[in-house]
C-alpha cells in the first residue's frame, strides 16, 4: 500500500521558472493530504494527473503568501468541476477570514463546504485521525506563527500464523486477544508465548514536513526516529547570516536536525531564488547527513513497508 510524497513546489518566497512555491501532495493508502499552497499548485496537480477530487485535507504551514496564495485558486476550480465535498483546512486562525472576502465572489453556488480547523502554535497536537492514519502539528520557529506537521502510519496488530491455530487449538475467541499480544494458555496449562504464535507486522511508517524555520532543536524529539524527513535550506552556508536574520535554515541546519533526529532520509527544498542549482544545497547538507537530496518537482518519494 502506498506511503508517497509528490513534490509541486520548491522554491521559497519567489517562484522562478524553475520552481513553483511550496506545495506537496502525501499519499497515504490512498487518503490524500495536500500540504501547503503556494501559486501553481493546482497547475502541477494536473500536469503530474493527481486528481483534484481525491483532496480533502489541505495543510497550511502559516501565512505567507507562498504557502498558501494557491489556495483560492484551487478551491474556486473545485467548485467549478461541480464536486459537492467537504475540504477540511487546517491552518492558523486567521485563514478563513482572508480569504472570506475572494470566496464570496465566486460564481455561482458553493459546492464545496470548507471545513477550518484552528492550528495550536504552542505545542505539538493531534490534528487528524482515522483508522490508518494520524496527524500531528507542532510548532517551528519562523517570522510568524508556524507549525510542522507529522503524519505517522497507526500501527497495525500481529499476524497470527495460522500454522499456530491448527497445533495449538486456538479458538476464534482468543485470536483476537493474541493479535493484540496476549499469549496463549493451553488446556494443559502450557502457556505459549505470543512470538510464537504471531509475525510482527510492518514498520509504521512517517513523514515529517519543516518549512518555514530556524534552525530549531525542540522539534527532534517530536520527528524522532522519521522515516523521510522534508526539512527547509532556504540557503547554503554563505547566507548563514542571512538566514538567521531572515529565520530561515541552511542546508546544514536541516542535515543537523535530520542527524540529532535520526531520520532515515532527509530531502530539502523552499530554495532561494538567488540560486538556480540545488546542488550546492545538497553538498552542504550531506557533509552532515548523507542520505540527503535537493527535491526535484514532480518528483515522488516513496517510503516502502519493512517489518
């Protein structure tokens, strides 16, 4: 079942004609998860064939205009293609009442009901849950209030071998109790241990999102032990100085972070336009930390399952 990020958007605060602001779309078993909404964005949908009706949950990071002024955009063409859905936003408070203004100048009736959930910008919340899936924002450390997100695969119950059932008699009852990591007790009294009985199931799977940010410690306890991490190097090392003053990372900054945090990858990208390669940031970076990589739009980043 798929775990995939598809990268549309990459530059920082200028678009180039390169790159398109920041946007991403995570595909999570098939529930998709549009993550901020910079210009563009629902031009890079089409031309990388993510259906538009397949987003219903649109996370915004905070409110500079990179990351969210696609998002008028895309909500007007929604309502145009006639789809009658909800769309829940997650994004600071104040979203809903700057765009309120452009959404009552749309044609004709609004199919599309926005729901606005409120982020917390003072600790790391629970967002978003299903049955496969959980969401987490926290708080970075930018200009204006800014929060990560964190979604994080629910892991799943032991596989009971079946091989198991048929020499221990196990009745249905139980197998439910030994799924969830009970051991199993025999009408001998012989108590069989759940590893015998059962197969561990996959690794649950996660990816964190850090753009706009400092360089910013609190945060490694949140993203610990990730899986892809996408972390911010607005500049390489020669900007140093600027990014500090401007709270933005280096490639450095990001690798840091990625090492104290033990990602298994790391990607960077919100590049400045001042820099048409995105190689220089991934040198820098992998003096660090060397699974790293400059994302490439359009490019999609697939996490496989492990046991």
């Amino acid at each position: 079942m798929p775990f995939e990020l598809t990268i549309l958007g990459s530059s920082s605060a200028l678009p180039t004609s390169e790159r398109y602001p920041t946007a991403q779309v995570l595909n999570i078993l098939g529930r998709f998860f549009l993550i901020d909404c910079g210009e563009g964005t629902q031009i890079q949908l089409r031309r990388l064939k993510i259906g538009f009706s397949k987003i219903k949950h649109i996370f915004i990071s905070h409110l500079h205009g990179d990351h969210y002024y696609g998002l008028i955009g895309l909500i007007s063409t929604l309502n145009l293609l006639g789809l009658k859905t909800e769309v829940h936003i997650y994004s600071p408070s104040e979203l809903k009442d700057l765009i309120q203004p452009q959404l009552n100048f749309i044609k004709g009736e609004m199919n599309v009901n926005l729901i606005f959930h409120p982020l917390n910008f003072k600790k790391k919340q629970k967002i978003y849950s299903d049955k496969r899936v959980e969401v987490f924002s926290f708080p970075l450390n930018h200009s204006i209030s800014t929060c990560g997100f964190l979604f994080k695969e629910i892991k799943k119950q032991a596989n009971i071998k079946k091989e198991a059932i048929q020499q221990f008699t196990i009745p249905i009852a139980q197998i439910k109790k030994i799924k969830a990591g009970a051991d199993f007790i025999t009408e001998n009294g012989e108590t069989i241990l759940n590893k015998t009985l059962t197969t561990p199931p996959p690794h649950p799977r996660s990816y964190a999102f850090c753009t706009d940010t400092a360089y910013h410690e609190p945060i490694v306890e949140v993203i610990k032990n990730v899986d892809l991490l996408y972390h911010e190097a607005t500049f390489p090392e020669e900007m140093r100085d600027f990014a500090a003053k401007t709270m933005h990372s280096t490639a450095i900054d990001a690798a840091k972070i990625a090492k104290l945090a033990n990602a298994k990858k790391l990607i960077i990208g919100h590049f400045s336009a001042r820099y048409n390669n995105s190689s220089l940031f991934e040198n820098e970076a992998r003096t660090f930390f060397e699974n790293c990589e400059a994302v490439q739009e359009g490019k999609t980043y697939k996490i496989i399952s492990k046991t």
